[in-house]
C-alpha cells in the first residue's frame, strides 16, 4: 500500500499558443489505505487526472508520487496500479477464472499462486459459483464484479475506479457501493475513485475532492464539504436538491434579496453584496407568526420528504420537508424560520465562502 501526493499538478493537450490547459495545479495528499472520490460535473478534469495517476496521460507540469517514488516517468507497468474503468471490456471467449488471472498469467505467476488469488477474490466479491462462466452468461453486476476481480487479484499498491458503477441501473449500483465499502474495508488499499455522482461520491468518500473546470474546488470529508461548501460551486453541486443561493445586500442584522428584506438571526460578516446560502431542510415553516415570507408554487411528493418550490420575493427558492408532514396548499404564503448555525456566506466576485465573524465569548 501507498499514499499518492499530487504537486501543483498541471495538464495540457498540445502545445505551443493552441494548447489547452485543462489541469490547473492540483494539491492534495491521500494517505495510505485512503478512500478518496474524485467529484465534478463532466469535463471538469476527473478522467485525466486520474490517468496522470496511472500513468496512462502524461503529466505537464508539476510532480505525482506514488509512496516515496515520484512516477512522473514511470511507465504505468511499473505503478503497481490496478485500474477499473466505466467500459470493464472482459475478454468474451474466456471464462471468468480465465479473465481474472490473465494479468497474472502474463506475469509468469505460478499456476497455484494464480488459482489461490482468483479463488480469494473470488470468495470476497461472492463469484465462486460462476467461475467457469463466460461473460455473456453473467448480468451486468455481475461483470463489474469480475472487472474489479481482475483489479483484485494483482495485489496492487492502489486502486483507480473511473465511473465503475455508471453502467449500472440504480438498485444494483447501490448494491455495489456497498460492496465497495466492504472490499476497502477488507483490503485496505489506497483508492482514488472518480464519479459525477454526488450522492456517490457522499457515501464512498473517505475524503472528497472536488473539481470544477479543472481546479479543485475543495477537499474534504463528506460532512466537511456539506457543512461547509467552500464555494458556491461546492454549495450548488453537493446535496439534493442544491443549497439555495440568494444574492443581496446585506446590512446589519438584514439582508435585502429579490425586492425584498430579510430579518437575520445573526449579522453577516460584513455589510454591502454577498451570497447567501440556505439549505433546503434548514428552515421550517410551522407556527411563525413573522418570518421570511415564501410563496408556494409546486410541490413534489418523494416519499419521505417532500420538496417545496416557490419564491422569495422575485427569487426562487426550495424547501425540504419531512413526507408526512400535511403539505402547504401552493398559492399560500408560509412564515419561514431558521436558525443561525446554518447560514453560509459567499463573495460575489470570487464566489468563496466568506467566514462568519468569530462569536462572542
Ligand atoms: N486527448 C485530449 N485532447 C484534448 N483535450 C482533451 C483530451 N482528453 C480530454 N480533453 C479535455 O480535457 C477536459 C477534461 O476531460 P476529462 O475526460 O478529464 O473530463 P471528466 O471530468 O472525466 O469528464 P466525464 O465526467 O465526462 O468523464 C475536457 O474539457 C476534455 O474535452
Ligand atoms: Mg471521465
């Protein structure tokens, strides 16, 4: 096992006044038996910089470092690396057995060691019983499993995932997220895993990073990034629905937004323009006889929560409620409330979060 370090990690396609910067300096240290999810919307740089990782793009500028050995000219061969893409192409004419220990066969590994990995990885990633199949006779599950038995059974150094589970339809990409978790738990080995998916990246993630138009936006533990976007990039691509963004002008213990002024529980960091930045499920509308007025529009019913959309003043706006709650009537003007502790700022002009005043002793 092994940690990875990016250094100010840069990549380009092409050269010259026509190259296309896509990469723009990453830092991040992933420690040894990390899980670490790479998240961003498509385009943003995933793909590629986990192929720096590989070894499979060459680097631009900057340093990557597998353990203690920097890799930027080492073949991928020589990584110790086991990757499992989106597209896992299984050889058609070979057996599952067959498929995993093909890696190892090329490798010149004994017969017995070969049969004794394929049996283990096999156990863990419950494929015993369809060893002798081939991958026509297996499901779509099934098959994602053989590709990361394949990964499994080289006894890499790290894992890369690139969009395992996107070819899986959603009950059975649940069920494989969890098995991820259990085959990390088990192996322990370093993992950077790439998805577009924030509700997978939230429940893979030992730490996140996230990308957006090749920088990185912020790295964390889920609950960090959740609590506290970094910006309203982060605050706009994790959680569902978003975290709404009112941009106003805020003054003292108001905030005026959408033609409208809000009272504040707590005064902003600073006077004059700034973002705010309110999660769905942080208000509540019940008995508040003053309070923000929001005016219902639609809702939509998802089983445990319902979600409520409207607007305050001429700004849209959600709110999340709990499903077996008695909805509000769209049309109707509801009082809202909420409290100090989840207000997020941000700057309009570098659209960071801007810190809270420290609160007084
Ligand atoms: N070989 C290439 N030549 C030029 N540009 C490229 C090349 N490969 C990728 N790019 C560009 O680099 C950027 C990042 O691509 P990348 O594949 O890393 O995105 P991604 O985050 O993995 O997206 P997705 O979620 O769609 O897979 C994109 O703008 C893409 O067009
Ligand atoms: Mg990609």
């Amino acid at each position: 096992m092994a940690s990875i370090s990016l250094r100010n990690v840069v990549k380009r396609y092409g050269h010259g006044p026509k190259a296309n910067q896509v990469i723009h300096g990453v830092n991040a240290e992933i420690k040894d038996g990390e899980f670490v999810v790479i998240v961003g919307p498509s385009g943003c740089g995933k793909s590629t910089l986990l192929r720096m990782v590989a070894g499979l793009e060459e680097i631009s500028g900057g340093e990557i470092a597998i353990g203690e050995r920097v890799v930027n000219n080492i073949e991928p061969a020589e990584r110790d690396i086991a990757m499992v893409f989106q597209n896992y192409a299984l050889y058609p004419h070979m057996t599952v057995f067959e498929n995993m220990a093909y890696g190892l066969k090329i490798k010149k590994v004994p017969e017995a060691e070969i049969k004794a990995r394929v049996d283990k990885a096999a156990k863990i990633l419950e494929l015993g019983g369809l060893l002798d199949r081939t991958p026509r006779q297996l499901s779509g599950g099934q098959r994602q499993r053989v590709a990361m038995g394949r990964a499994i059974v080289r006894k890499p150094q790290v894992f890369l995932f690139d969009e395992p589970l996107s070819n899986l339809d959603a009950k059975l990409r649940a069920h494989t997220r969890l098995e991820i978790q259990k085959l990390h738990r088990e192996l322990g080995v370093t993992s950077l895993f790439v998805t577009h998916d924030q509700v997978e990246a939230m429940t893979l993630a030992q730490r996140m990073i996230v990308m957006n138009g090749g920088h990185m936006e912020q790295i964390g533990t889920p609950e960090e990034v959740y609590a506290r976007p970094a910006s309203t990039f982060v605050a706009g691509f994790i959680g569902s629905p978003p975290m709404n963004l009112l941009k106003g002008q805020a003054q003292g213990l108001t905030f005026k937004v959408g033609g409208i002024t809000l009272d504040l529980p707590e005064a902003a960091p600073r006077d004059g323009e700034l973002i705010l930045g309110l999660r769905p499920e942080h208000l509540d509308h019940w008995q508040h006889e003053q309070g923000w007025p929001f005016e219902v529009e639609m809702i939509e019913m998802l089983g445990a929560e319902r979600l409520i959309y409207g607007r305050l003043g001429s700004e849209l706006f959600t709110l999340r409620i709990d499903g077996t709650q008695t909805p509000p009537a769209p049309g109707s003007t509801l009082k809202l409330a909420l409290s100090d502790k989840h207000l997020h700022w941000f700057d309009p002009q570098t659209t960071r979060r801007v810190e809270e005043k420290a609160s007084p002793q």
